[in-house]
C-alpha cells in the first residue's frame, strides 16, 4: 500500500497533530519569472542600485535590468537532467513553479502532510560580495514564499532564508519574520567561511533564544566562487564529479560547527544538513572521537564526545537515498548513524534526484520508516510543524 | 493467453515519438509506444529505478561509451531519458546504457496490420 492509499483509508483532519503521517523536508518552489518574482519585493531604493525604476528609465531599460540581474549559481557544470520534466504544468512554465501543481505532485500525490520549502533558484547570494543587497534578496524571498506557497496551502511550512555575510543584518530578518511559525527553520545559506566561525554566533544565538533549529542545503557556488564555500583539493571538471564530492563540503562545516564548542555554548541549537549525504557521516563519528580522546585540549570546551553533539544536535534528510548493491548495507549504515534520530525524509522536488518515498524508503524496517517520515521531524521542529 | 491490443494508426505515431496509453489500473497496463527509426516498440510505462511515467521523459540522443576526454555523439532518437534521474534506456532493446548491472523495460511486441498498430500483451 502506498503512503497515500494508507493516509486515504485514516482519518486525514490535518491540524491533529497526531494525523501528520509524512514531513517532506526539501521541496523547492521555483520562479514563474526568474529572479524578479523576489525582485518585487526590494525596497525602491535597492532596486534603483541595480537599475530598475529610477527615474527617467524607460521601460525598456527595467526590463533589460531585470533580465540581467544574477545571484551567484552553478554556472561552472551543466546538468542537462536538471529538474523534472513532469514537474511543468504546460510547456511554458518552469518545473516545479505552480504551488497547485505541486500540491498535486507531492503533497495529494504521496500523502505528505507537512512540505518544507527551501529556496531554489537564490541561495547562491551568500556568494554576493554585497552584503546588504544579499540581505535584501533573502527578505525578498521570504515575503515571496509566505505570499504565494505558504498561504497557498497550511501543509507547506518554509526555511526563512538568511545572508549570513552580515549576521546582524541576518537576525533582524529572523526576529522579522520568525513571528510567523509557518517559518520552521533558519535556511542558512554559505559564504565562504565554515558554520563555526564565530562571526556567525549572533545567528547561532537568535536561533538558540527562539528556539528555532537552523538548516542548510548544498547551494551549487561550491567551489565556483572565491566568496562561495570552498573546494577540498582544487575545482571539480564535471557535474557529476562536483554533485558526487560536494558532501566534503557540509562535512567539514558539520565538523567545524562541532570543534568551534557552538553547540556547547547554544544548547538548544539544532541543525538539519538538508540533502548533504549520509554515508560520509560514521567516518566523522568515529575518526573525530579518536582525535578528541587523543587531543582533548585542543577543543577543552567540549564537554562530550564530538559524536555525541552531532547526534543529539544534528539531523539529516534522506534524499538523495544512496543505493548500495548490497541493501544490508544500508541497514548496517542506518545503525551506525543512529537514523532512528538523525535521519528525516525528504523528495527534493522537482530536483532531478528527486526520490519518491513509496520506493527509495522501502528498504527502512516498519519502526524505522515512521520514525524517518514523521516522528523526528516533529521533534526536530516543534510547534512550527504543526 | 496474449491478447491483441488496438493502438490505432501507425502513421500518428511518427518516427522519434512516444506516446502513453491505458489500459487498466495496474501497472502493466500502461504502456508506451515509440517509432524508433521505423519501429514500434511498446513497454511497460515505468521506470524500474523509482517508478517514474517514462513517456514523460526525453527521445534523442546521446554520448557514446568512448576514450576519456573523447566524444562521440550517437543513437540519434533510440534513446529514452526518464525525466525523474535519467536514467537512458535503448529504445531498440529496452536496456539501460550504463555499462555495469543493466535494468531493462518490460517490453511486448507489436505489430501493424492494414496500418493499425497493435501491442500483444
């Protein structure tokens, strides 16, 4: 049975709590027209910096304005799968850019009751070197997504993205619109210095204070851009080369975040590596706690195990599932990394390595798959699920 | 026993095209059929991988297995690429590209009589 015909045979009034059967914590709302779908919602004196609605302009000069204005994106690699082709509504429309389309495709399609949004087409301006326009798109796309997805349907929650370039600038935009709890976590996307930077303390402990967990999500500038996250060993030559090594990435700002004592010092910060990987994590658990029994004064603030941080504090999504020849495998993997707390389910609609839940979680045991779809999730992200 | 399933008109059905048709609720009876070059096959509608609709997918070509750093482009509209992880599939035979461990579709055969294309299933 699938998840959809289990959740059409029950009771399926969805503000129970206790009727929420699936969280999906990646899908991506796409532009209907580009960049100036967030452009909208800048302050005229923004917009006036990149050309748009100063006076005297003629129309022509907006719209070639509009059309030229770029954020840091994975220029560098060509993926010709992309995003899914039957993800379009007609064949004018970008994938995965109709909210009743994808309520369709994702949300009836595989009975997922909570969808988490995160930004598709953006989260490269933590590469902008201009700080406050980056922190004007990130506003922008907030405004965007509570406006047109989120007040679409109650099912759909969203991360509330923020530039981390200026981190005061990043938490006024997170007591701005944290309000609204629809708003279930902080989407931090990166710059080119990792989580643990201590510049970034004052978005670790606006998060720590509202009790709001911090996500992040592979951005597509790693590795392109001086001011984008940085690449272990040099620059990839292909797409499939830098889609299969980004997990060093997240790996070494998980480990960063770790050795940087911040979640000693915030105790009620959580992250969630969104679409990061899995199988790269029980080599970090284990090769960190021999260093820090070996080298314990180096980092005399931790107080535990560094693998007891990453599995208290840290949660990752499922998808992309990786598909070992062997399923024991996997089941061996989950028990190393204690995925009955630490993994949650996520599709990654409308990317191309989108997974759907009624095959790529086949392999998990009955207890293991209600755990990855719902209950972790739920205590992942509190009240700002329901 | 198999049975003969009219799909209509072989000329609608134009060499470098596919199109899905149903005939049932289960997964078997949604088929898809493609002119390659002169040729209809007929396959099950689905994605051994994940499921996905493969007649929402892509026909055309691709690169050829080849040297590094050589490229050769070939198998000019025998390719199907499903539009979930595409995953390329020879339309000819119903095989997968990749070289290790090949998925292959549920194919039927088909026929044309008096310009009707038929499936057996």
């Amino acid at each position: 049975m699938t998840i959809a015909q289990e959740r059409a045979t029950s009771d399926a009034r969805r503000d129970d709590p206790t009727k929420i059967r699936v969280v999906d914590c990646d899908v991506h709302p796409q532009f209907v027209d580009g960049l100036w779908d967030v452009l909208q919602y800048l302050p005229r004196d923004m917009l006036a910096r990149i050309g748009i609605g100063r006076t005297g302009n003629r129309p022509e000069d907006d719209a070639a304005n509009r059309r030229g204005f770029r954020v840091p994106a994975n220029t560098n690699y060509n993926n010709i799968v992309g995003l899914r082709r039957d993800t379009k509504y007609d064949a004018e429309h970008v994938p995965g850019s109709n909210p009743q389309y994808a309520r369709e495709q994702v949300l009836d399609e595989y009975g997922i009751d909570r969808a988490v949004l995160l930004p598709g087409g953006i989260q490269g301006i933590g590469a902008m070197p201009d700080a406050d326009m980056a922190a004007a798109l990130a506003t922008g796309w907030n405004r965007w997504v509570s406006d047109h997805w989120l007040d679409f349907d109650d099912r759909f929650r969203s991360g509330l993205l923020i530039a981390p370039q200026d981190p005061a600038l990043a938490v006024k935009e997170i007591q701005r619109a944290s309000i609204d709890k629809r708003f279930c976590q902080v989407e931090m996307t990166l710059s080119n210095k990792l989580m643990g930077d201590r510049s970034y303390n004052p978005i670790y402990e606006i998060a720590n204070e509202l009790d709001i967990p911090i996500g992040t999500h592979p951005i597509g500038t790693e590795g392109g851009f001086p001011t984008a996250p940085s690449w272990p060993g040099g620059t990839p030559t292909y797409y499939v080369e830098w889609h299969t090594g980004m997990t060093t990435v997240y790996e070494a700002n998980l480990i960063s975040l770790v050795a940087n004592g911040t979640f000693e010092r915030y105790p009620n910060l959580r992250i969630v590596f969104v679409e990061c990987g899995i199988a790269w994590l029980p080599n970090v658990l284990w090769r960190f706690d021999k260093n820090w029994q070996a080298l314990r004064d180096d980092l005399p603030w931790l107080k535990k195990r560094p693998s007891e941080y990453i599995l208290e504090r840290c949660r990752f999504t499922t998808q992309p599932m990786v598909e070992p020849d062997n399923p024991k495998h996997l089941d061996y993997l989950f028990e190393m990394i204690e995925a009955h707390r630490t993994l949650m389910f996520s599709t990654d609609y409308p990317h191309w390595d989108f997974d759907n839940p009624n095959r790529a979680l086949s392999v998990l045991s009955d207890d293991l798959r209600q755990r990855v779809l719902v209950d972790t999730a739920i205590e992942f992200y509190k009240d700002r699920i329901l | 026993m198999p049975t003969r399933t009219e799909i209509g008109p072989a000329e609608k059905i134009t060499p470098g095209t596919m199109h899905s048709f149903t005939f049932g609720d289960r997964e078997i009876d949604k088929l898809l059929v493609a002119n390659v070059h002169g040729q209809f096959v007929a396959y099950v509608d689905s994605c051994p991988h994940q499921g996905a609709r493969l007649s929402g997918g892509t026909i055309g070509g691709t690169l050829l297995e080849s040297d590094p750093q050589d490229y050769q482009y070939g198998l000019d509209n025998c390719v199907l690429r499903c539009p979930w992880h595409g995953w390329e599939f020879d339309l000819r035979t119903g095989e997968t590209l990749f070289a290790t461990q090949k998925r292959r579709l549920i194919k039927f055969k088909t026929e044309v009589v008096d310009g009707v294309l038929y499936v057996i299933r």
